[in-house]
C-alpha cells in the first residue's frame, strides 16, 4: 500500500506539472493569438529575440501543445518515452532564456535581462530541479512498472541460455 501512495504522490506532481505548463500555453497562445492580429508590425530582428516574433512564436505554440499532450498521455499510459518532449521544450526555452541573459548583460543591458535579480535566479533554479526531477522519478517508475509487467511469471527462474 505504500508503494501506490508513493505512485500517486508522483503522479499527482505529474498532473501539476500538466496543468501549470498548460495553464501557460494557453495564456502564451491567446498572447499569440493577439500578436498575429498585427503581425506585420514586429519585423525579424537580429540575435535571440527572434524567439519573440509571433512566427516563431507559433511555432514553439504548437510544439508546446504538443509536449504538454504527450506529458499527459505518459502519466495515463505509464509510457516512458513520452515524458522527453516536454523535458526537450523546457531544456531549449531555458538555454535561449540563460544564452540571451548572457549575451545582454555582456552587452550592458542587464535591465532587459529575464532574471535580473539573484532571487528569481535561485526560484527558477529550484523549478527547474523539481521538474526534472519528477521526471527522473516518472521514469524510473514507468521503467520498472514494464519490467515487472513484461516478464512472464517463472522466466527468472531458470538461465537464458542453457549450456549442453
């Protein structure tokens, strides 16, 4: 009993996983929504804030609609593969979040810069650890959920292959 209170302990961080990344794509896709209405207004620029434009941002919109679904039908199918595309979407937004970061305050611009002050540095840090790290554990627990389920009763007691 104390292995499925463990297993919907989990899978409950998985849900709240689901619904704020969720929560967020749909708040980001009525922004977009707003931005394509006028869209010819925001020209391409030069550097990483072409991540802005309502183009690309269309197209990180669908990718995102796209992780956050698979996230939700690993945690109801139990199917380890399909908890990466959301930890791929993550790792790439926060590597141009961290690269743009860089680059402005080399430039002297640190006033653009998304994590300005030390403190949202340490909260989006511990996010980002308890994120991944339910992940890790989804996965671990998936994997050996398909172990046990994938050998047939008795298969471990005798060698896979016998020497004559």
């Amino acid at each position: 009993m104390l292995q499925s209170k463990f297993v919907l302990y989990i899978k409950f961080n998985g849900c709240l996983i689901v619904l704020l990344v969720g929560f967020f794509v749909v708040v980001s896709a009525h922004r977009w929504l707003m931005q394509m209405q006028n869209w010819s207004a925001y020209p391409f620029v030069a550097g990483l804030e072409l991540r802005n434009h309502p183009v690309v941002d269309g197209v990180f919109q669908i990718v995102w609609i796209t992780a956050v679904a698979s996230l939700y039908q690993a945690l109801w199918l139990e199917v380890e593969l399909l908890l990466y595309p959301i930890g791929f979407m993550l790792g790439l937004e926060v590597l141009l979040v961290a690269a743009g970061d860089v680059i402005k305050r080399w430039n002297d611009e640190a006033e653009d810069c998304f994590l300005r002050r030390g403190q949202d540095g340490v909260v989006w840090i511990a996010l980002l650890a308890y994120f991944y790290y339910t992940l890790y554990i989804l996965k671990q627990l998936f994997r050996t959920k398909n172990r046990k389920s994938s050998v047939p009763p008795g298969a471990t007691d005798y060698p896979l292959v016998s020497v004559q």
